[in-house]
C-alpha cells in the first residue's frame, strides 16, 4: 500500500468568470470544490490508476470534515490526524484566460499537534510500502520535520518520494536519511542550488552532481512540455514526450509523482518508472480537472515516449 501525506490540504475552490471586476460584486454559477493541496492530488491520481493507496496528513474543523467526506465518496481510504484549526480554503477565480488565486495561509500547528502527528504517522506506516510527501509544511511545524519522518519511515524500512520545496526540501536534504526519490521542476532545482538551470543536457547534467544530491537515489527534474531530466544512481535520462492537446496541465508534477511513486513500489525498471510518470503527468494536463487522468488513454502515450540515456 502507499501512503500518501498532506499537511496543509485545502478545498480548492474554483470560481469561473467571464471577467474578473474589482473593487465591486462578482456573481458566480458554477463554482467547483474539490478537495485539494499537491498530496491528495497525488493520492486521486493513484486511486484512478488503480493503486493501492492510504491518504493522510492533518485536518481540521469543518472544512478538514469535508475533505475527508469527498475522499470517502470517491472511495478513496484516508487516516488523518484531526487539529484544533480549522483547514484552508484557496480560491481560483478563472477570467479571460487567466487564473487568479488566493491561497490562505492555513492553519497553525500546535507542538503537542506536531508531536502527535508523528506518533500517530509510526503506527500507520506499518501498513506501507511506499510513502509521498507532498506540498508546503503547514505554520508551526519546523522546516525539519519532513526529515523526522523520513527517519522513521526509515526505521521501519519504508521508502519515501518527496515533492516539496523551499526551506522543507532543503532540510529534508540536510539530513543523513534521505529520500528515495524528490521531483523538482527547473525553477525548483534552480532555487535549490542558488543559480540559474538551463534546460540543456550539460547544464541539469551538472546541477545533478551537485553533492546536494548525494544519497538521494532518484532525482527527477521535470520540464513540463520538454518531458523529464532524471538521475538514477550514476545514470541519466532524457525523457522526450510527444506533444499533446493541453486543457489543464496544474497538478501534472503531483499527477507524475503519483506515477513514478507507483512504478518504484511495483520494482519496474528505470524505463517504466520514467515512462510512467510521464504519462500520468501527460494525462493531467488533458484533463480540466486537477488531479485527473482518463487511463483509456494511457498506452498511446506511453509508446510514444523516449527515453535516452545521455
Ligand atoms: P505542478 O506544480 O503544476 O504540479 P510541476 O511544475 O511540478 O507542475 P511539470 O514539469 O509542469 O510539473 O509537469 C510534470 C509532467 O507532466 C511533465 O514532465 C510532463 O510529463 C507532463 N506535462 C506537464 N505539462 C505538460 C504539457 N504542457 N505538455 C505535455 N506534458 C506536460
């Protein structure tokens, strides 16, 4: 089973209009609200591709009772630890081709919260074999914390793919334990390394060596319409996609964790897990909905992918 971890979800809600006014009323029709934050897309994408899998992270309050009502009836399993705050709302107004946003902060995490989520993550990842760690750390949690529960996942020989950025993935790379796998996209990696990547094969090649990186067996860079640069080991990949007809590509990279996390937990070959990352994160990007992926189109994709090592 993989285990997938959000601790700051939110409900997304969608706010489609034809012009976005200020300074005066806006009405809405068809607002949409979904439960939302990197980890439970990853989770919704694992569900639909048919994996086994375990949502968890914390929530709170009625808006916490909702998430967890929408995941249940999407017959998604999930064990959250409940906190006194109440969930975050972020909100997408959709406008003449644009997307504005307003992303609540959340809630703040309390220390007996932080130590209870930890005591309450060992006992639960028993049951895995795989675990995602996606998205911000939620206030009041210290930047560190993704590092602690990669060491007790590790305790107990669980693997962990960690998509985070900022202050947590750095820390989380500080560590001695470190993750089996981290997804940054370019301007991630760049901010990562305090400089500019180029997306060519010499300048990801060498942002790949840096000694940051050492011990993390799976770096996987991803490029959005340009497909993937990854590192296994000492072996690299350039990964080419073919081009699609995009609706949506928001949440693609969580779409293509859900997939490489998947791949690694099935033991494929570095092929299969790149190939299908891709096409989960392909597959998102067709769809208008964050965190979907029509699976009938799968091995159309798939064939078409190439994978070089360079
Ligand atoms: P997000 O933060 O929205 O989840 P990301 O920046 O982490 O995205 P991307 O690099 O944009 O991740 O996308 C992940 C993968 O999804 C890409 O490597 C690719 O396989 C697929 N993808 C994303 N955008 C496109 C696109 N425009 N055309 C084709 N495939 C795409």
């Amino acid at each position: 089973m993989i285990i997938s971890i959000t601790m700051n979800p939110s409900i997304d809600i969608s706010y489609p209009l034809e012009t976005l006014h200020l300074d005066t009323v806006n009405r809405v029709i068809n607002v949409t609200k979904t439960a939302g934050g990197k980890g439970l897309n990853v989770t919704r994408v694992l569900h639909q591709s048919g994996a086994d899998i375990l949502a968890s992270g914390l929530v709170g309050g009625h808006f916490g009772a909702f998430i967890q009502e929408k995941l249940s009836s999407e017959g998604i399993c999930h064990h959250f630890f409940m906190i006194e705050g109440e969930t975050r709302n972020c909100i997408a107004i959709l406008h003449q081709g644009k997307q504005t946003e307003i992303l609540e902060q959340g809630p703040s995490i309390t220390n007996d919260e932080a130590k209870g989520f930890l005591s309450h993550f060992d006992q639960m990842i028993e049951q895995a074999s795989m675990l995602t760690f996606s998205g911000s750390l939620p206030a009041g949690l210290p930047d560190d914390y993704y590092k602690d529960m990669i060491d007790l996942c590790h305790k107990k020989h669980k693997l962990v793919v960690l998509d985070c950025s900022g202050r947590a993935l750095q820390n989380a790379l500080k560590g001695q334990i470190k993750p089996l796998l981290i997804k940054p996209n370019r301007e991630e990696l760049a901010a990562l390394l305090g400089r500019n990547v180029k997306n060519t094969i010499t300048d990801l090649k060498e942002a790949l060596m840096s000694p940051l990186f050492d011990g993390i067996e799976w770096v996987v860079v991803s490029l959005g319409a340009d497909g993937v640069f990854a590192k296994h080991y000492d072996t690299f990949y350039q990964v080419k996609i073919p081009p699609i007809e995009v609706v949506n590509p928001v949440g693609s990279g969580d779409a293509m964790l859900a997939g490489l996390a998947q791949a690694l937990d099935y033991k494929q070959s570095d092929e299969k897990v790149l190939k299908h990352g891709n096409v989960l994160g392909m597959l998102n990007a067709q769809e208008k909905v964050t965190g979907q992926v029509n699976m009938q189109n799968y091995r159309v994709l798939f064939d078409q992918i190439q994978i070089k090592k360079v």
